[in-house]
C-alpha cells in the first residue's frame, strides 16, 4: 500500500514538475570543451568549458530563488593497454549561486579551488564564472611516471542545492539532475608531451 502511495506521488509530480525529467532526458546535449593540461614546476592543473551548462530553465530557476550546484568532477587517468585505465588522483569544484530576491543580488560560493564567496548584482558576472574550470590544480606533478601516458576525464552536474520539501520528501531516491554531462577526455600527454608554465 506505501508502495503504491509513492507510485503515485511519483506520477503526480512527473506531470505536474515535467521540467525536472525533461532536463535529465536531455542532459547528454551539453559538452565539455577546450580541455587543457598544463605541467607546472610542482601541479598538473587543468582548464575546461561547459558549453551552454546555464541554459533559460537553469537561469529561470535561479531568479525564482532555487538555489544551484555547479559541480565539476576532474580525474587525472594513467593509460594501461590490458586493463582499465588507472585513476590516478581526482579534483572536484563546486559552486554554489544563491540569489536573493529582495535585494536583487547573486551569491556565488566556490569550494575546492580555494574558498571564495561573491556578491555581484550581474548574472552574466555569475555565469561566465561558472562555466568553466580555470588553471585548477588536479595533482603534485610527482605523480608522473617516465614512459607513461596519461589523460584527464572530466564531467559537469549542475542540481538543486536543495529540492521542494515534497520532493525532497516522497522522492528522496530520484537523482534529480538539471544537467549531467557525460566524461570528456583531454588529448593523452606524458612529461614531454603537456604545455608547460
């Protein structure tokens, strides 16, 4: 009976919240691009860019005061010719945008690459900020070895920070997902082969 309960709660808010669904259903139409490693004296950091990550319905949503979670997942990858590639060390940033609708001003948190916070009143401020990764630190350079190649996979999620309490509720074990992309790998490198600063 509980089981049917949540079937049709379930049902309920896919007709009524559709917008949730068809974000996820379409999530595979954004990409990462201008992904670039570069070898410093001690890190390997990298640089990427979500294409049209905040799209009208992420922005809508923000305006209304839902807030948002952009997270960039980075992991540096060891090649291996007769087994799966080698996770070597991984990276993640997250950003968070508030936006307060009394004073009419964003809030953009970033975790990971440094804690900062921002207030701005500029939503394009905001959205060039978080739609890329820029120079971040993935791993010690020591973690290179001579002779072997690596690359690294990096993805993008943007979610709610927090869903409506009904949904939150009734449908905790839904992964609800505004967009999230698939991994995108950089060009393989080795300690002779990367820009270097």
């Amino acid at each position: 009976m509980k089981l049917k309960r949540i079937y049709i709660i379930f049902i309920l808010v896919s007709v009524i919240c559709p917008s949730y669904f068809l974000n996820t259903a379409f999530a595979a139409e954004k990409e990462i691009t201008d992904i670039n490693v570069v070898l410093g004296k001690e890190e390997i950091s990298v640089s990427a860019k979500l294409t049209d990550g905040l799209n009208k319905d992420v922005e809508e949503a923000i305006k209304n005061g839902i807030q948002k979670d952009i997270i960039y997942s980075a992991i540096l990858k060891k090649k291996r010719s007769a087994w799966f590639d080698e996770d070597v060390a991984s990276k993640e940033i997250k950003y968070t945008i508030k936006y307060d609708v009394l004073k009419k001003q964003y809030t953009l948190i970033t975790r990971g690459n440094g804690n900062k916070e921002k207030v701005t009143q500029s939503y394009d401020e905001i959205k060039s900020a978080v739609s890329r990764m820029e120079n971040t630190s993935v791993s010690p350079k020591k973690v290179l070895e001579l002779d072997e190649e690596y690359y690294v996979s990096i993805k993008a999620e943007i979610k709610d920070t927090k869903l409506l309490f009904f949904l939150d509720y009734f449908l905790f074990f839904i992964p609800f997902s505004d967009i999230n992309t698939s991994w995108y790998d950089s060009p393989v490198f080795n300690l002779e082969k990367v820009n270097e600063k």
